[in-house]
C-alpha cells in the first residue's frame, strides 16, 4: 500500500492497489500476469474499482 501511495503521487501515472485476502505472493502470479495483460491492452483489471 506504501508503495501505492508513493507511485500515485508521481504526475502522468495511475496506480491501482487492490489487496486480496487469503492469497500469498506465489498463489497471486496467474492474477497478476492476467491484470498486467488487461492493462497492455488497454482495458482495467478484472475486480478493479471504476474510475
């Protein structure tokens, strides 16, 4: 979340944070690499919160 926050106060970017409980940092690679691919393309991560 710190990191969040520090990134969302550079200009030109958006920053995203969503935490999802019960999963580790291995278990949260295929939701990742999903969420990296939706924004490469142009649309929001599943889940994310609208803007």
């Amino acid at each position: 979340l710190e990191t969040a926050r520090a990134l969302a106060a550079l200009p030109g970017l958006r920053v995203g944070f969503r935490r999802v409980e019960g999963e580790t940092h291995g278990s949260m690679v295929p939701a990742a690499v999903a969420d990296a691919l939706a924004l490469a393309s142009g649309r929001m991560p599943a889940g994310s919160p609208p803007t």
